[in-house]
C-alpha cells in the first residue's frame, strides 16, 4: 500500500563529511550495488541497495593511478561499468580518461583523454555506451571550470581506444556549443545525440566510421540545460533558467520536436532526472527552490506529458515534493540533506 509513500525508509551514514555528494549511475544496476560519488572527496562508494530497506556501505571503488575525481558511471551488459575520471596528475590540469571495472568493482583496464594529435581543453564529464556501435562517447565539461570545452570524444568500447575529438561547431546564437555536457543513446542503442550545458542538442553522425562529425539540430529555449532522461523515443530535458522541464520527440533525431513542458515554479531549477525502469515515472531533483526536495512525476508516454505526483510530499507540506529539513535528517544534526544523484528500485 501506499502508507509510507513520500516517506524516508532508510539512510545509513558514510563516515564522511564535505564530500559533495553527487552522481549516482542513472538506473539501478540489476545487481543492486550502486555507485554514488563524492567528487570532493575523491571518492566513489558502493552502496548494497539489494535489500532497500536496509541498505549497507559495500566498499569505496578503487582508483587506478594517475586517475581522480571521478564522476558519472554507465553499466556494461555483461554487469561492469565504465566511469569516467576528469583528471589525472596531482595538479587537476591534466584531461584524465575512462576506467572499466568488472561487476565487483576490481579495475579491468583504463585509458587516457590524452591526445598528442589534440590540443582542446576537455575533461571527461559524462559518457554514453553504444555496444551495438562499439562504442563510448564522452563529454568534456570541467566541474572545476578552469575552462569550458566544445569537443566530445569517441572509444572503443572493447579496448578502450580513444579514436578521436570532435568539435562541436557553434549555432546561430554563437555560443550554443560552449561546455559539452551530457551524451545519451537513443532507444534503438546506435543513435547518439549531446546536450550542451549552452542548451545546443548536436547528432554525432558516423560514429562507428573513421569520419564520424557533429550536427547541431536544435537549440533548446534557454541558456542552461542539465541532466536528460530518455524514455522511448522522448528527450526529457530540464531547462534551468526557465524552471522547467521540456519534452521532445525525438522520432526523427535530425527533427526534435517539443510535444509538452512541465513548468516548476519559479526559483525551482530542475538539474538531475531519471526514469524508472517501466519509463511511467520520473525522479526530479535541482537547485535554489530545489535544493532540499525531491519530486516525482508520471509519464504518459502515449502523449508524451509529464506531471507532478501530488501525492509524493512530506507530512504536512503545502507542496508537492519530499522536503528534507533540518529536524528530518538523523545521523546527527549537521543540517540539511541536499539530494542530487537519484534512482528508482529495480521495482520500479
């Protein structure tokens, strides 16, 4: 039943502090170990989520020199994960590269970002994985900002092979290209479409060729863009200036088309999404009015609308949403949780 729904089940503590707790994986890996990161603190956790409502500290994920800071993950279909790490050296001012783990979190192989033939400024951000094309692309943005980066790269996903950098060339607007940030594959797994931060949405074409080139086929209405989800053939993409969210059919990726967008409210920017693995609900969470809540939302993927679930909110609140106050949170009272990377139970 639905007696607890909206309520915090469980937490367990990290023996931790300033961390920056940060990006989970995007779904709930079939054997129910998570990795969370703290970027801060250089570290990833794995978290045993097997038994949601007792959830257990595993190990922290080992990282092999010159490596660090690493932060977002994908899983692999055989149940490793690539991570990708934005440095390497001790200074931070060096690109750093993939690392593959096996299902138990040991360090199968790495490579480097590095390019001697490449001279753009990237640090590995994001990553999306193509096994059909055999291939891995990622992103560059800096979480440090030391500069911004235009290009995305290409892998190989069985040896890890950086193949090559691409420039994502600029659009109308002259800067829609700035800070490449996250790469998603579609449902049909060989169709690979990047997201700017600049809100610049680009078709890497040829990817699994020698000549593979960047497309930029829409610029979303805003000036900051954040974490998309996919469900089906939708680009569910989170606009922050506008206090949005915004839903694309993405039928014809050279042709997105806005089919619906789920206003907020103002002050309430939308940053992380992610979808449940039936693609029938979606997890939101952001900054400013968003910083301490977490809001659910149902999809109709028939129509392609998003809507707030009212009835996902804490005891009491006035609006929708789960709010984590300052007397809500145990562990000790050292304020506020600010929730970031989410996901769904393999459940639902």
């Amino acid at each position: 039943g639905h007696t607890r729904y909206g309520e915090i089940v469980a937490t367990i503590p990290i023996e931790a502090k300033g961390i920056m707790a940060h990006h989970t994986e995007p779904q709930m890996p079939a054997g129910g170990i998570l990795l969370a990161n703290g970027f801060h603190a250089n570290t990833t956790f794995q978290i045993d989520l097997r038994d949601p409502l007792r959830p257990r500290l595993a190990s922290r994920l080992p990282i092999p020199a010159p490596f660090s800071h690493a932060h977002s993950f994908e899983r692999l279909p055989d149940g490793g994960v690539l991570a990708t790490y934005q440095y390497q050296g001790g200074r931070m001012d060096q690109p750093g590269g993939l690392v593959e783990y096996d299902a138990e979190g040991r360090v199968r192989r790495a490579s480097s970002a590095m390019s001697g033939k490449d001279s753009a400024f990237v640090r590995p951000y994001s990553l999306a994985v193509s096994p059909a094309l055999d291939r891995v692309i990622t992103t560059g943005n800096d979480m440090h900002h030391a500069s911004v980066s235009t290009v995305v790269q290409v892998w190989r996903l069985s040896d890890l092979a950086l193949l090559h950098t691409i420039q994502l060339p600029a659009g109308p607007r002259g800067d829609e290209n700035v800070n490449s940030y996250e790469p998603r594959v579609l449902a049909d797994g060989r169709t690979v479409l990047v997201v700017t931060r600049n809100c610049g949405l680009y078709h890497l074409q040829g990817v699994d060729t020698g000549r593979p080139t960047a497309v930029l086929v829409h610029t979303f209405a805003d000036t900051r863009c954040f974490v998309p989800a996919i469900i089906g053939r939708y680009w569910i993409q989170p606009l922050a200036n506008k206090y949005a969210i915004s839903v694309f059919d993405m039928a014809s990726p050279v042709r997105p088309r806005e089919v619906s967008r789920l206003e907020l409210g103002s002050d309430h920017t939308p940053h992380w999404l992610a979808a449940d693995t039936q693609g029938k609900r979606v997890v939101i969470t952001g900054f400013r009015g968003l910083e301490r809540r977490v809001l659910l939302a149902q999809f109709d993927s028939a129509r392609g609308v998003l809507q707030l679930d009212e009835q996902f909110r804490s005891p009491g609140a006035s609006a929708s949403g789960i709010s984590f106050d300052r007397d809500s949170w145990p562990h000790g009272r050292t304020g506020p949780a600010i929730p970031h990377g989410a996901v769904f139970s393999r459940g639902g």
